[in-house]
C-alpha cells in the first residue's frame, strides 16, 4: 500500500503584490523552488515574497479542485481568502 500524503493548496505573495496558487506535498520545499525560479512560469516572471497561507486537502484531486476555484477568484477575494485562513490557522 503506497504512503499517503497530504496535499496541501497554497497561496504565495508576490513582489509586484499579485498572488500565486498552486498545490504541492511540501509547501515550505516548493517555495522555495519558485524562488529559484524552478517553479511554475508565472513565478519566474512575478517573483513570490512569502507564503500567504496553505490548506490541507484530503487528496491531490481535492487540492487540485481547491486550486481551481481559487484561481478563478478576483485578486481582492484572494487576499481576503488569504487573509481568513491566516486568522483561523
């Protein structure tokens, strides 16, 4: 039986203040891949500052639908999103 690992849904700031949302294993390892630019596309061009916030997900399939509806909020929803997971985390 394969181990289980939690996924984890994670929102990055950015220098030029956007946010970044992305799914991994290892949040704190995948940060800092984006800021070695090996990360995802968007990163190398809008470097992150530091991680906003991150949720822990039942499965990949589940941080992955998570991914989705986060990336389809408006930038001010996002960073009230943020925002409460900080305040209740």
């Amino acid at each position: 039986m394969p181990d289980a690992k939690t996924w984890y849904v994670y929102l990055l700031e950015c220098k030029d203040g956007s946010i970044y949302t992305g799914i991994a294993i290892d949040v704190a390892a995948r940060f800092a891949a984006h800021c070695a630019g090996k990360g995802a596309r968007y990163t190398r061009a809008h470097p992150p500052l530091k991680i906003l916030a991150s949720v822990a997900c039942e499965d990949m399939a589940t941080a992955l639908r998570a991914e989705i509806r986060i990336k389809k909020m408006r930038a001010k929803a996002k960073w009230i999103y943020a925002n409460k997971l900080r305040d209740t985390g």
